[in-house]
C-alpha cells in the first residue's frame, strides 16, 4: 500500500483545493492519520472509495474524541544576555489550544485487502451546534456509528440520513461521552429522606 | 407486542391518496423472544407485509466506553466479557491485541497458541448457539437448541477449568494470558475436539437438507455483496453473501499463519446461506485446534516484562481488530500517557451488522423478520455497550 505522502499528493491531485494534513502518531502503532477539511471531505471520500490502488471500500470504525481547551506547556531554551554573560536560558511558554470535537474513521480494502487508512474531521468548537459533514452517503457503515457520536458527542453530522439519538432515549439533553459531562449526583427517584 | 403500541395510520397511495386498507404500526419487543435479549423493532405493516422497519436498542447502555475511560487499562479487561458474553474470550483478546500495539508489547509463543485455542473453541460454541436459536426462532422448539447447548456444554466446562468461570473468562493479559493449562486440560479438549465431527454430522444430517429448514429460510433476507461491503457487515454475514474477508486471513494476526484453513462462501447470501457458512465455519475451525491442541509448545504464558499494575503507555493512538464470531471486533485506544486510557473505543460488529436489517425484510412477513434477526447474530450486551 501506499504511503501516506503519497495517498495525500493524489488527493490533492485529484480533488482540487483540497487541503489535507497528516496528523503523526508517536505511539508504537504508527497508524498517523489524514485530516480533511470539511468543504472537500464527502469528494475527498469518494476518491478513497473509488480510486484505483486504494478502493477503501470498507469504513471499519467511525469513533469521535473529546478534546476540551487546553493549556499546552512546550521548553525551550532562549539565550539571554544577564550581566553581560550569555546564558542560555529554559522557557517555558503556555499555549492555549481551544476546545474541538474529533471524528475518526478506519478505513479499509476488502477488494485489495489493505489499511487501515485513518480519516480526521474537526469541529470549530465544542458548542452545540458543532458540525462536520456526514460520509455515510460514501459509506453507509457510518451509519449507526454516526448516530452514536451525535448521540454520546453532540456533533451534528451534515447530509446524514437519519440523524437521532440511538442509544440515549430521546429527549435526553446532555452528552455523556463528553470530558466534562457530570452525571448526575443524585437520583431523585431513590434519595433518602 | 403490546396492545398499546398499536396505532392506526391512514394508507396512502403513492399520489398521496387515502386507500381503503390501512397500515399498522407495531411495536416488537423489547420483551419478545425472538429478539434475543432487550431489542425492539418499529414495524409499519401492510397486511403482513413489511413497509418499514426501525430497529430500537439501547435498553442495556451503560455507556461502556466511558467507565473504560475512568478506569485503568487492566481494569476494563474484566469488563470486556460483558461485550459479548458468549464470547468473552475472543473480547479479551481483540482488547489485549489492540493494548499490545499501543505499547508494543510481545506475546510468547506458547500464550499465543493458548490464545487460538481459546478463541476457536469459543467460535465453536458461538455458532453452535446460533444455530440453534436460530432453528429456536422457527418453531423448532427445544431440540436443535438443546443438542447445540449439550455440545456447548463441553466447550464451557473447558473454560471454567481454564479460567475459573463459563463465560466471563477475564482469561487473557497484554503480553499473554492470566494462568498456564491446568493438569489434565489438554486431554480433555483433544477428546471434546475429537468427538465433535460425529456431532456435525449428526446435526447436518438432521438440519441441512430439512424440509421446513429450506422453505424458511432459502431466498430469506437476501443481501448483496455491494451492500455488505459498503455498510461495513462482516463476519459469517459477509462471507454468506459471497465476499472472502476473513481477518484472520487479512491480518494474520497472532499465529494464525501457521495453520491451514479455508474460509466458507455463500452463494445467495440469504438465511440458509448465513446458517451454512457457520456450521462451515466449525469445520474449519476444527482443523486449527486439532494442529494447535498437537503442537502447543511449552514455555511461559506471559511475558516477565510485561507490567500489569502501573502500566502506562506512552503517548498514541492505536486500532486493532480481530475476527470474533460475530464479525469484526475493533478497539481503538488513544493514550496520553496517564494509566487510564484517553479513548476507549470498542467497534461492536452485530452493532454495525443491524444496518442492513431493515433492507433485509422490506417487502417480507413478520415471520420472516424473526428468523432474518435471528441470522445476524446479535447480542444485546455488544449492541447497547
């Protein structure tokens, strides 16, 4: 199979003004991952699907992630002049990465029997109206899995069929697989007086 | 069913007209036997005829993923034989598997062989109980289901000698499994393997060609290799609509290189067809036990390095995936490097093989709903997690 350079160039070959980027994994594993934008995704997929040496036509797994605004710390060293010594200095400076919602898929080749090529979506912002575009049109094995993440994410999928809570009854408000849901402390129908 | 699910909708003809007859909206499930545990379908009839179908679930969601995320790595393994509570086993492993890349953990040979024996056992009795249920679901009350469950019976009583229970194992570890075989255990699966041919053949000379069997199920909820592929079915679903996709074969994941297997196809991709390719199936997971049951090396069963307590993966992400019974099982797991995982993602196959089910009964009777549900092989515990 290809590598993921080159699955990139011929998306941006292939679907004009695409923009897409390759998130690295450091872990062991080493599945890194392609993140699209969300104007070229649904052309972008179907370019996956059909395009030849690649026939992903397969989405395995179609998960979100939760991750809220975070302070990242990053070191590094700055030369500083004190006292008319140069010195070199350890700094630390604290970036602060606003809050996303995360959609990941797994695809794979059961024509060519080859993957898994990982797909990226992000949201602007963890709001409630966060949105991405749905790809169950290019595959419908996101169907249900879509759902659960609108239902456990709260992320709107545009251009799904059938987009309402699947394991959460209707009518429930909240969305659990959040960072920061707190289920509720007590149950008033068993609280003890 | 119950009486006040029950809701009279005017029937309109494709103009929007009112017909004469009128469609029935009912409720099936979630007690009704048929659906194998807490599981509804939202049915709107014509006569007899299916014209809609929503499947309903969610009724045992504990959200899973969740309390995999507060807890620490070791912790959820355990919890996994909940998944799929007929096959825990094979729920340990695709855990364990998926935890071994994140952190590139080794297994030692012999755990490996102990883990393809596992799991092809649990195959075995998964498809037994399937079978069964399924002829269950046709009226062929009791004696199908009880000759499966009698086989089934030797497989478990190998497993709680094994791990200590029948079918919430918790049996394996990252980087091999909990405890080596007990005195005896070997002799025991090469005698419950050897006398399982004779039962096969019994049970297929009594099912296969059956007259009310092939009236039930034969051109019974077709589904076509594209639609398979393209919503993502796997497992013996796939295979019986004709797509040769078999992980074990994909992947080669642990030993599995080492033995020499076919992968049964279908034909039609119908019921019978998805009966067949399992009782196929046995056979051939029959041909790797008796290999791996012969030629179990010794040595030892989890890798001394390996640390269970205080493990802490360094940062990344990984997704693997095993064949189990019922299809694909996938974890997907993102560390951050703190002993409790950041994502804890489970990929249920019979979750993702109810897609279809309404493609598959459209136009059918509700009779025929029960025995194509009874074919996908769901459990409730993997669908709701």
């Amino acid at each position: 199979m290809e590598s993921l350079e080159q699955i990139k160039h011929r998306i941006e070959g292939a679907v004009a003004g695409a923009r897409v980027e390759i998130i690295t994994n450091p872990g062991p594993a080493g599945q890194h991952s392609l993140l699209l934008d969300h104007a070229h995704a649904l052309r972008v997929a179907t370019f996956l699907r059909e395009g030849s040496g690649l026939r992903l036509d397969y989405a395995s797994n179609v998960t979100g992630v939760d991750w809220p605004e975070t302070v990242l710390k990053e070191k590094r060293k700055v030369k500083q002049t004190i006292e008319g010594v140069e010195r070199e200095i350890e700094e630390t400076i604290e970036r602060t990465r606003p809050g996303f919602l995360e959609v990941v898929y797994h695809l794979y080749s059961m024509e060519l029997k080859q993957g898994p090529v990982v797909l990226r979506l992000r949201t602007g912002d963890r709001a409630a109206s966060a949105r991405v575009p749905s790809l169950t049109p290019v595959w419908r094995g996101a169907e249900f899995q879509e759902r659960e993440i609108y239902d456990l994410y709260g992320v709107i999928f545009e251009g799904h069929p059938d987009l309402r809570r699947i394991l959460m009854w209707e009518g429930f408000e909240d969305y659990p697989m959040r960072k920061d849901y707190a289920a509720p402390v007590e149950n008033a129908a068993v609280s003890i007086a | 069913m119950s009486a006040r699910d029950f809701q009279v909708i005017p029937r309109l003809g494709p103009e929007g007209e009112a017909l004469d007859g009128e469609q029935l909206e009912i409720s099936m499930g979630p007690q009704h036997p048929s659906t194998h545990g807490v599981f509804r379908m939202d049915l709107l009839l014509d006569g007899e005829r299916v014209t809609r179908l929503k499947p309903v679930f969610g009724y045992l969601h504990r959200n899973h993923e969740k309390i995999g995320e507060s807890t620490t790595y070791l912790g959820s393994m355990p919890y996994t034989d909940r998944l799929d509570y007929f096959c825990s086993l094979t729920n340990n492993w695709a855990y364990a598997l998926t935890v071994e890349k994140l952190a590139g953990i080794q297994v030692p040979e012999r755990a490996e062989y102990l883990r393809v024996i596992t799991a092809e056992l649990t195959r075995l009795q998964n498809h037994l109980s399937l079978a069964g249920f399924l002829l269950q679901d046709m009226g062929a009350s009791g004696t199908p289901l009880m000759y499966a469950f009698r086989e089934r019976e030797k497989i478990l009583d190998l497993f709680e000698s094994l791990t200590g229970a029948r079918m919430m194992c918790n049996y394996m570890r990252f980087g091999g499994c909990r405890c080596d075989l007990p005195a005896g255990w070997l002799e025991q699966a090469r005698a419950v393997v050897g006398e399982f041919p004779r039962f096969l053949d019994e049970f297929q000379a009594l099912l296969d060609e059956n007259e009310i069997l092939m009236s039930r199920t034969q051109g019974v909820g077709v589904l076509s290799a594209a639609l398979a592929v393209n919503a993502g079915v796997t497992g013996p679903m796939l295979r019986a609509s004709g797509v040769n996709y078999d992980i074990r074969k994909v992947d080669r994941y642990g030993i599995y290189d080492r033995f020499e297997f076919r992968v049964p196809l279908g034909d039609h991709g119908d019921v019978y067809d998805r009966y067949l390719v399992r009782v196929l199936e046995m056979r051939e997971s029959l041909k790797i036990l008796e290999p791996a049951l012969r030629d179990l090396p010794a040595g030892p069963v989890l890798d001394p390095k390996t640390k269970l307590r205080g493990f802490r993966p360094k940062p990344g992400e990984a997704y693997g995936r095993i064949e189990s019974p019922k299809g694909e099982l996938g974890f997907f797991l993102i560390s951050d490097g703190s002993p409790n995982p950041y994502r804890y993602r489970v990929r249920p196959p019979s979750f993702i093989n109810l897609t279809i089910l309404e493609d598959l009964c459209l136009g059918r009777q509700v009779a025929d709903v029960v025995v194509i549900l009874g074919s996908v092989d769901i459990v409730l515990g993997e669908v709701d997690r």
